[in-house]
C-alpha cells in the first residue's frame, strides 16, 4: 500500500504537455519533432489530432526515430468524414484552399475534445501544458475550467513574417523592418482562411492568459524579429522560447538498403554540385509553368534533383497515394519520357516524396530552388544550402525577404508581384547559373555555411535554442504557483 502511494505521488508531482497541431505538413512535422524532444526530457507528451493527420505525421517522419516515444501519446479524436478534394494548379491564388475542410474539421470536431481531454488528465498530474497552433488560438479556451493548465502557443512560422503582420495590423513600422521590402499580404492567404483565423480569435480567451509562445526558429537567423515581437501591445509580459530548428540537424546516416535512390545517386556527385528543386507539400504548379522549369534545368546543365508530386490533399492517403505526381498525359514530363532520357545522368526526378532533410544535409547538393516554406528553409539554412526563392503563398514573401535581404544567403528566381506570370525557362536558367557557377552564387554559399554552423550550434548543449527548451521544461516544471 505505502508503495502505492508513492507511486500516485510522484505521478502527480509529474507535469504532462497536451499538443494540438493544425493539420498542414508544414504545421504537423515541426510540433512533432518538439514532442519528441520534450518526452526525451522524461514529460508525457499527448499528441492530439484525427486519426488520419496522426498517421500523417508518424509517417512522414519515414523511419527516424523520435525522441522519447515511450512517452509521447498519439490521441486520435474521431471526427466526422470530411471532403479531401484535389489541389487545383491552375489556380490563380496558390493558397493551399483545398485543405479548407480539414482545419474546419478541427476547430469544429477536435477542438471541443481539449475540455474533457484536459478533465481525464488533470488528476493524475500536476500541472498541464497546452501547446496549440497559433492558427487555431480558440484552443486556450480549454484551460478556463482546469485549474491546473496553461495555454502555450506554438508559432510553426517564421518571426519575420510575424513582425510583417503586425507591422500592418497595428499601421507600424517596426524597427527589425526597417530598409526591408515591405510584404503586402494580399494575395497570401484565402478569404476562407482569413474567416477562419478570425473566427478562432473571437473565442480566444483573454490574451492576459496566455503563459508563454514556442517559436520554431533560431536567434542566430531571426533574433532580431523574435525581441521586435516583444513591442505587439497584446503580447507584452509574455515569456517567449526560441526553440528552433525543430528538425534533425546532425550528420545524416549513410547506408543500408532502404536508402532512398536519389541519396546514392548523390553519394556519387562532386561535392556542392547538384541543385535541389522542390514546391513543398502544398502546392501545385500548372503544366505550363512545368514545362518551363523543365527547359530552364536541361539548358543550365548543371545536376539537379527536381521533385514532382501532386499536392498533398486533406487526407493524404486518399486518391493519389501520398502525394506521388499524377498521371502525366503522355507528354515529355511523363515519367520515363523524353525530359527524363535527355537529361539521364545528370538529372534525377523523384515523383512522390523525397527525403529533403537527407537531400539538403547531404555534402553534394550545392542549391535549392524553394517555394520559402518555412521548414524547408531552416532545413535548408541548418545544413549551409543557399536558396533560389520561389514564394507562393501564407508567410512566404516574409520568408523571402529573410533570406535575400537580411540572411543574404540566397537570390530571387522571381518577385512575389509577378506570382500570377510564368517564369521562363531563359530565366530559370539564369538563376541557376548565378547559384551555381556564378560570384552572387558563391557568397551565398559561404553566408549560408557561416549561417549553417550557427544554427546547428543553437540546438546543442549551451546554445541559445538548447537552453530556450530547458527554459520552458523548467517553467512547465516550476513548484506549484
């Protein structure tokens, strides 16, 4: 009996961090990894998200092991079926609109589930922390009726395009923008999501409650926007942890059967000699501007990995199996087709996923063509890869203008006022060019390595990251108020 009664003691003397993640892969992956890291430190961690989007995110992870998984809890909450329809790639507005149902499904069917989740689990710890997405803010309201949880939010993008958003809300000119281009959100986001971020801040409980923001970036790329966040009138007294890059930043393991073809490929490249080209989970180019790209890479010749797949849908293993391209017509870009057999040797086209992390932390690849999605670039910046800018839509501009003009560790394939033209191939070409054999190219390179070694210097032992998650494990850990 005394044994038992220990036993309940130090479970309730344990704290218990409940995550709650907008089911977007860009969303997904990041809050993932920092459950990872935060059960490694000995803390349940409760992993809360359909069924479909948890599978989602175990499975994308393809086959690295996370951190402390003996304690890190996969709660599926059952919701309703919900349309998964196709990404449109002829649309002119790339937002990801056909992802729409899923967050509806969310805010409507698992959001209502935190309450009683946060009930059932309130005893038998003694205190919780509720980590959400900044986009579904509505969730801080489970805490209102468990005394002993804490709302937390978590930011998955990038500081600058925080400081940009608030910069225009507030009709302000924050001083970590100023000399920068300023970044019109118009054209960003849809009227749908606008709604629904919106819809989420009028159920928000009052800010005053809110204990502390997670950003998934790093000081040594955007300190100066993480202390300009500081000025936001409805954040101030709140304790911010810097917490980023999420993903792994080590030496990438060699080796073994499974490996994915392209990565031995690569093993037998010079080193900094092949361009990455990858739009990210979200979106999908039209063919026009496919072919364009296509014509662009075969007439830089310079080795190149390019990624063609079909947008992720809102249940990604419906209709087209995780996001491999669609069928082609028959044309040039088919798989196997004429672009393939001209460029065979050195061009390789991964259709489906490909291991990015792998890709971008291997010592052969020397650039990447990137749509400035936020995890694709601290990926990309972690591992000292310059970057051709391709923004799209949500944060990307911002992201944009971090790399181009404050990290200067990449250059523009084009200007965001010209997302609605086609790029042509001769300017493709150019850009490849001035990355890969060019002096602008060059520099970039040697800022993003000097880059690259900071970032990764910010996660271990000592670093800034490091010690901005022992901060919040200890905070989450603090004697009863």
């Amino acid at each position: 009996m005394g044994s038992d009664q220990n036993q309940e003691k130090e479970v309730k003397g344990a704290v218990a961090v409940v995550m709650v993640p907008l089911p977007a892969q860009g969303h997904l992956n990041p809050l993932l990894h920092l459950s990872g890291q935060i059960s490694a430190g000995g803390i349940d961690v409760y992993y809360v998200s359909s069924a479909i989007h948890n599978r989602q995110a175990r499975e994308r992870i393809h086959g690295r092991d996370v951190a402390g998984a003996d304690r890190l809890h996969f709660l599926d909450v059952p919701i309703p079926c919900f349309p998964s329809p196709a990404p449109n790639p002829n649309s002119a507005d790339k937002f990801p609109s056909h992802l729409q149902p899923s967050f509806d499904a969310t805010a409507d069917h698992i959001l209502p589930q935190l309450p009683p989740l946060l009930q059932s689990l309130s005893p038998s710890y003694r205190r919780i922390a509720l980590v959400y997405d900044s986009c579904i803010s509505s969730a801080a309201a489970a805490v209102s009726a468990v005394a002993n949880a804490e709302p937390f939010i978590f930011h998955a993008s990038s500081a600058i395009c925080n400081v940009f958003f608030h910069s225009q809300v507030h009709n302000k000119l924050y001083p970590a923008l100023a000399g920068l281009t300023t970044v019109s959100f118009d054209g960003c986001v849809s009227e749908e999501f606008l709604d629904f971020i919106s819809r989420q801040r009028q159920i928000t409980t009052n800010a005053n409650s809110i204990r502390g923001r997670l950003f998934n970036t790093c000081r040594a790329v955007e300190g100066n926007f993480v202390d300009g966040l500081s000025g936001v009138p409805s954040w101030k007294g709140e304790r911010f942890f810097v917490v980023g890059p999420l993903h792994p930043v080590g030496a990438i393991a060699g080796g073994g059967r499974s490996r994915h073809e392209c990565l031995r490929w690569l093993d037998l490249q010079p080193p900094a000699s092949v361009l990455y080209v990858s739009f990210g989970t979200t979106s999908s180019l039209p063919r026009e501007q496919m072919k364009e790209i296509a014509a662009g890479l075969e007439a830089a010749g310079e080795r190149f990995i390019w990624v063609i797949r079909e947008a992720d849908r809102c249940d990604i293993f419906k209709g087209v199996d995780a996001g491999e391209a669609e069928e082609d017509d028959g044309g040039e870009l088919a798989a196997g087709g004429e672009f393939e057999r001209r460029v065979e040797g050195r061009g390789v086209v991964v259709r489906g996923w490909a291991p990015q992390t792998e890709i971008l932390g291997h010592p052969a690849t020397g650039g990447f063509v990137s749509h400035c999605g936020w995890n694709s670039l601290m990926e990309a910046m972690s591992f000292g890869v310059p970057i051709l800018t391709w923004p799209m839509h949500s944060d990307q501009p911002a992201n944009d203008v971090l790399v181009t003009e404050v990290a200067r560790a990449g250059m523009r394939v084009r200007e965001w006022e010209e997302r609605g033209e086609v790029v042509a191939a001769g300017r493709i070409r150019e850009a490849v060019a001035r990355m890969m054999t060019g002096e602008e190219g060059r520099e970039a390179r040697r800022r993003a390595a000097e880059l690259g070694k900071k970032i990764r210097s910010a996660v271990m032992q000592g670093g800034s990251s490091k010690e901005d998650l022992d901060d919040f494990l200890s905070y989450i850990s603090r004697p009863s108020d």
